[in-house]
C-alpha cells in the first residue's frame, strides 16, 4: 500500500545517502495504492509481478516535508494534505480494506467530525496566499482515496508539485463537490483552486494544522510545514510495455 511504500521509499534515500541505489518496484496489495495510478503500475498482483519482470524503469520526483513529528524532514512521493484529507486518513484507518467504500464512509463520517478548517498562509515560489480552508494538498502523484483525482495533470517528474486548495464550505456543499473530485473536475469550481509551485510552506493563522503524507500521519495539531520537490530522485518500475 501507499504507507508501505512510503516507509521504503525514505529507506531508499537513507541508502542514497551512503552512495546506494536501487530501483523502487511496487506490488499492490493495499488499501488505497494511489501511488501506482502515477506510473501506470497494474494494481493486481499478477500484472504487478509482470511489470517487475519486465522491468521498465522512469525517474520521478518526490517530495521532501518538514514539521510536524518529523522536524528533520521526511520524504514522500505521492501527496501531503492538510486539514479535511487528513481526517479522512485517520478515520479510514479505523476501517476494515473494503477498498473505495472504506474511504467514503470515512468521508461521510469526517464531514461530520470536521466540517470546518483552519485559516492557512500559503507562500510559494515567492508568492504568498492566505485562506479559510476545508482541505489543502500538495500531490506529487494523481489519485488519492482510491480512484479520488485530486490532480488528473499532474505528473512524477515535471520538477513541481501540483497544488489543489478547497475553501471552507458548508456540509452540503462537501457532498456536492465529491463527484467532481472522483472525476478529476473540481478545478471548474469557485471554491477550488488549482496551481504549480516547486517550494512551498503552510502555516496556521488560525486553528491548527491535521496533516499527513502518503496516508501516514504527519501532525494532528501542527502549526507550520514545509514542502520541496526533489527532481528525479528515484527511479521506479513502472508498467510494462505492451507490444
């Protein structure tokens, strides 16, 4: 899953530290495996060991985030999100791997639990933005929650992360916006925006910061985190070429 991958992924980079390197090769045997959706690795066991056959290989991105329980820094590939998305993640953990049902009851239950976000500065590449704020993510890869498309343009190794802001809105107003996010268009809507930053940091102005990173918690209160992309990093297995 996507929390495994995560733990292997800071392993691999601790190791290109001590001048070693190897391939990331993935096997989808998880919750969510929304990683694998970004380099087109099959999320059945049978097509993934036959792209670790095959063993094409691309060189990605990944992301580097300071704060929270990791002051020194910890490393990830797909996203970081803050505010709405993390709640999600901490509840979905309570589920049994019903796969997408597991996350939309965890959805439904979080607009319950925490329907009102934090009030956020964002500064990127020399810009600052300051917001109310249901949800803020930083996605390196696409998909989040199983098939959600949080950012249908984004790409491994373009050198940024693409960003995605939903403003505070009502409960209904949440319900109304998820079919847009499982289909990759709620850049059409007022209280979304949508851009491209290489460097960023987020801090709470007012409330504070429920944050994680590949599924894994980050801060449940935190105050300020701060995101680097790291330009082609690693190099991962990914789909295998069709003749």
């Amino acid at each position: 899953g996507d929390g495994t991958v995560n733990e292997v992924l800071n392993g691999l980079m601790q190791a290109q530290k001590e001048g070693k390197r190897a391939a990331l090769g993935v096997i989808c045997a998880g919750r969510g495996n929304d990683f694998a959706a970004g380099p087109g690795i099959p999320e059945d066991i049978p097509g993934g060991c036959q792209a670790l056959k095959a063993d094409q290989r691309q060189w990605i991105d990944i992301g580097k985030v300071t704060g929270g329980v990791y002051p020194d820094g910890r490393y990830f590939v797909n996203n970081v999100g803050v505010g709405f998305d993390a709640i999600g993640t901490i509840e979905v953990a309570k589920l049994p791997q019903w796969g997408m049902l597991s996350f939309m009851i965890a959805i439904i239950k979080t607009i319950f639990l925490y329907y009102k976000g934090p009030v956020i500065k964002i500064d990127y590449d020399d810009q600052t933005l300051t917001s109310d704020t249901l949800m803020f993510l930083t996605m390196n890869g696409r998909r989040m929650g199983n098939g959600f498309q949080m950012a249908p343009e984004s790409r491994l190794d373009d050198g940024l992360f693409d960003l995605v802001l939903a403003r505070q809105v009502s409960r209904l107003r949440i319900f109304s916006l998820i079919p847009h996010f499982m289909k990759g268009t709620q850049g059409t809507q007022p209280e979304i925006s949508t851009w491209r930053a290489a460097r960023l940091s987020i801090t709470a102005v007012k409330g504070t910061l429920p944050a994680q990173s590949d599924g894994e918690i980050l801060c449940v209160d935190g105050t300020r985190l701060e995101i680097e992309i790291l330009p082609r990093q690693i190099e991962v297995v990914c789909a295998a070429k069709k003749d």
